[in-house]
C-alpha cells in the first residue's frame, strides 16, 4: 500500500468516516484513512492479529463507492467476514474462525422428550426421514430429530455436509395438519453453521440431495389431500452490513 500521509478529516467522505466512526465504536480501536490516489480512500483497521481493509472509488457521479475489502488473520488472507457483527467477533476473538461451531448461524432447538406426544402428521414426516436414511445406508453419519418452536415445529437433520432445518406451522384447514412455513420453510447450514440457504432457490429436493445424498424430501399435504413435493420461496434475510463481503 503506497506510504502517503493521511488526509485531513474534512476531506474524508461522509460514507468512509461513517464506517471508520461505527468500526471504532465497535471494536475500541480508530481505523486509520488513506487518500491513496484522487480516485481512492482505503481504511485500515489492525489489531495484534487480525487487519482489515476497505476499499472506496469515486463513481463517475460523484459518489462514493465501495470497490473492495480484504481480511488478514494471523498473516493469512482469509474469506472476507459474512456480516458487521461477524467481522467484530472474528476481531475480539480471532481463533473463532478455527472453532467448530464457532460461527454457526444454526438457531438452538431442545429435542422432543417425548416423540410419541408429537403431532401425528410431524412424527410421520420424522420417521419418513429417518427410513429414508436407513435405506441409504446412512444413519450412521445422518441424524434426524424434531423440535418444538414458537411457531411451530421445527424437523433438523444433520450430516457431515451440513444441517437442514424444516419449518413447519399449522394449517387452518383441515385442522390438525401442518405445512412447511410460507417464509424461510427450510434453511440450510454447512459443516460450520453458514447459511447457504440461497443456494437451493426454495428447491428441498435439491437441499436434501445436496447435502445427504437423499432423492427425496418431506411430502406436505396439499389442498387436495394429496402429497405435494414440498418447494418454498426462500427469502433471504438481507444481512445489515453485507459490506463484508466482496
């Protein structure tokens, strides 16, 4: 990066002081900001371990831009941070980017107790699963459990791939039946908790194929009391500060 001294504040674009003023708020330490060229502002944040950059270049508008960003660990280049809050957590605590879990988006469920008290249409759907499984061979490495939640109820299973979770809330007709939710109906995690959810389109098909080798998925029962292929529209949360990611 070109040694030029750092420029005066009231020259600094109100986006790239915005970041520098929530980074130092956040983290405890003050970015430092370069005008490296007349089209380009990098800030730069450091601690013992870890550095981070942004990039901005002025649009032709006249605007500011944001044009890259990178992340060093220990030396090391890594996979740029998913979201604000991820990057303030690999920052106070770099080794979480080595953790198993460390960073996992998974939501916490308890496992049902009692599988019999479940509802009778969650329990089929949960063995439907589990016998899928076996037929492959699989459950040795895969494992299926259900799990109640505010809404719902929710079915996990879990594989060296990763986790699939199944969303499933009432129905107000026929009553006493459930159907997968009409927002984030299933996500889907990798072996280290990220959300990959977008990847499959709203496809449960291609998740379970994806990720277990299953050429399968849950049945939900449609209006006509006959199953359907369970396929849901998967809007994906939008991160607040996905300016993490390139």
């Amino acid at each position: 990066m070109p040694q030029n001294p750092p420029v005066d504040d009231t020259f600094v674009p109100s986006v790239v002081a915005q970041m520098q003023d929530k980074l130092q708020h956040a983290t405890g330490h003050t970015p430092s900001i370069r005008r490296t060229d007349p089209l380009h502002y990098v800030l730069r944040l450091t601690n013992e371990r870890v550095e981070l950059t942004f990039t901005w270049r002025r649009h032709h508008s006249g605007r500011w831009k944001r044009n890259s960003s990178t992340l060093t660990v220990d030396g090391t280049p890594r996979e740029v941070a998913r979201d604000f809050d991820d990057f303030v957590g690999i920052f106070k605590d770099p080794d979480v980017l080595s953790r198993t879990g460390g960073r996992s988006e998974i939501p916490d469920l308890t496992p049902a107790e009692d599988e019999a008290q479940l509802p009778g249409q969650i329990r089929q759907i949960l063995d439907n699963v589990r016998r899928g499984i076996k037929r492959k061979g699989l459950d040795a490495t895969i494992h299926a459990l259900a799990a109640a939640t505010d809404t719902g109820y929710t079915l996990q299973i879990t594989g060296p791939k990763g986790t699939l979770q199944l969303n499933y809330v009432p129905t107000p007709r026929p009553a006493g039946t459930w159907t997968l939710a009409p927002r984030h109906g299933f996500r889907v995690y990798d072996a280290n908790g990220l959300d990959l959810s977008a990847q499959f389109a709203g496809d449960l098909k291609a998740a379970m194929a994806g990720l277990f080798g299953l050429d399968s998925a849950p049945a939900v029962p449609g209006q006509t009391g006959r199953p359907r292929q369970a396929s849901v529209s998967n809007s994906v949360q939008v991160r607040r500060y996905s300016v993490y990611r390139n």
